[in-house]
C-alpha cells in the first residue's frame, strides 16, 4: 500500500533532490515537477511560460496530500532570471493549487537572505525584519509574500521554510564548497597539492546540511504549525567560509594550501555579514532539529563526489563550466 502522494516542484534540483529522497524514506509517494528529465516519473514543465495550467492539471490529477516548491535560482546572477524562478514560480505554484481546488499543503523553500542584514552576535529568528540587501534576496522575499497573497485570498495551506545556507551531496559547483571540492578532486587525481583560494570576506554564515533540510519539509507537510506560517531552517552556529573549506579539505586527505585573496569593492554581493538562526521556533512547532555534523556533511560531500567514475567527474566539470 503507497502512502500519502507528494508533489516537488524542483525536484531535479540540488535541494529538491534531497527532498524527494527524505519524503520517498518517510514512505510518500513521491512525483516530481521538473523542467529536467533527469528522474523516471514527473510532471513535465513547460521550459519556458507559466507553470499554471501544466501544473493545475496534475494536481487535479493526482490529487496530492503536500506539494513542496524547492525551485529557485541563486547561483546565476541575473536579476531578471532570479525574479522569474524565485518570485513568480512560486506565485504559479500557489495559483494552480487554488485552481486545483486539492486541499494539499504547500510548502515552501524560502530563503535566510529575507532578513535585513543583523550584527553579530544575533541570532536572526522569524522576527526579524524582512529587508533583503541583495537581489536573491529580494527576489525570494518577492516570491514568499506573492505566494501568501494567493495563499490568503484563496485559503490555502501555506508553511514557508527559510532555509539558511544549505550544503550537502550534489551541491553546485559554482558554490564556495562546491569550488573547493573541484580542485581538490582534481588534485587528488594528479597526486599533489590542491591550491585553494577563497575570497576573505570576512562573513560568518550559518550552514545546514541540505538533508537536515529535507527533513524539516517531511516534519513540516504533517505538522500542526497553528499561526507559526514561517520557521528558520539553519544549524543554529556561525562560521567562516574558510572553517568550512578546511573541513572538506581535511576530510578529503588531501594535502592542500589555502590562499585567502583580499575581497574587491562591492563583492559582499550576498548582502549580509553574519547570519546565525535561531531554530527554536521549528524545534517547537515541527519537533525538528538538525542533527547531521559539519563533520560528517563534509565527508559525506567528498564521498559522493566520485572521482573514480569519469562520467560524473566529467558532468561535474562541464557543471563548473556552465555555472549551472
């Protein structure tokens, strides 16, 4: 007998596919929504248009118990793109789930880049004021209060998870960690040294891992959140990017030199300095904590990243390339 049915928009994503695993282990069953054919069973999206009337039409169809909008764009940085995948996907999603007329939950990966920037050291909670300092930001924000507009105009239910800065298995590339764990791949091929190079910021950034993500959302499609519509998602500790970098680094075994390279004007383009969650609220209202380690995060990075196998070293680098 198959559980509860689960939509994911994003499904082929970095954080979608890490949801879809966590909701398929917690026994739902699992469709995805996808512009990507990369998985066997979804809902094609139109590649390029609105999403509604595709999407209004399987959720008719299918009739699902939750719906998850894990899609987004963060790693190109084209402001016009961003609004299009982060503010007005999210208002298509809410829009064919009225349509629907299918009384599913919907949840929602927003993003710690809503706040205003906080000095350290605060813990940002779902208090804080909502004044994003970058463009991701305001495009995220954009797309979380579109959403609830549709979400209060035609009752629908809503929970929005505001992820901080999630790494994990399978992440971009183009990412600091994702930039470190390609030359140190490529180092540990050639047998020398990895020369790593990291712009000296000076931000401390909360990082969760993706699957401590993931099973937020699976505590979030069946919790009783009451009035407690937005929770953080983070680890609740702030750290450097270099910490981070030297974790992988040493987790790999690899022997590497670490060069942090004096920032440009204007390359704080994230908008925020120091970003610490205050995770008490999902504690509370979902019963969730995160309880995977930057240790063990930054094995598991290093292991999924196979070096052995050259079509995914290959995919990898042509990722890279792209700055998919």
């Amino acid at each position: 007998m198959t559980g509860p049915r689960a939509v994911v928009v994003g499904a082929t994503g970095f954080l979608g596919r890490h949801v879809r695993s966590a909701l398929t282990t917690a026994g739902w069953d699992v469709v995805g929504a996808a512009r990507s054919p990369d998985m066997p069973r979804r809902i094609a999206l139109p590649s390029a248009g609105p999403l509604r009337p595709v999407l209004s039409a399987a959720l008719r169809d299918l009739a699902p118990a939750l719906v998850v909008n894990a899609a987004g764009l963060i790693w190109r940085p084209e402001p016009a793109a961003m609004v299009v995948a982060n503010a007005e996907v999210p208002e298509q999603i809410a829009f064919a789930l009225a349509d629907s007329a299918i009384p599913a939950r919907l949840v929602h990966l927003g993003s710690c880049l809503e706040y205003a920037p906080v000095p350290p050291p605060v813990a940002i909670d779902e208090h804080t004021v909502t004044e994003p300092a970058s463009p991701y930001g305001r495009s995220k924000l954009d797309g979380s209060r579109r959403l609830g507009a549709v979400a209060a105009a035609h009752g629908l239910d809503v929970v929005v998870l505001r992820v901080f800065n999630a790494i994990g298995p399978g992440m971009s590339p183009v990412s600091v960690l994702g930039a470190a764990l390609t030359e140190l791949r490529a180092a540990h091929e050639r047998g020398g040294r990895a020369e790593l190079r990291l712009l000296n910021l000076r931000q401390f950034r909360d990082y969760v891992d993706a699957r401590d993500v993931a099973d937020a959302v699976v505590a979030a499609a069946t919790s009783a959140v009451g009035d407690d519509r937005a929770l953080n998602v983070g680890s609740g500790v702030a750290r450097s990017a270099e910490e981070v970098v030297r974790a992988l680094a040493v987790a790999s075994g690899v022997d590497y030199d670490l060069t942090l390279v004096p920032a440009p004007d204007g390359a704080r383009t994230a908008g925020a300095s120091w970003q610490q969650a205050d995770i008490r609220r999902a504690r509370a209202v979902l019963g969730w904590s995160p309880h995977r380690s930057l240790s063990r995060t930054v094995r598991d990075v290093w292991a999924s990243a196979d070096a052995d196998d050259p079509a995914q070293r290959d995919s990898w680098r042509e990722k890279a390339s792209r700055h998919d």
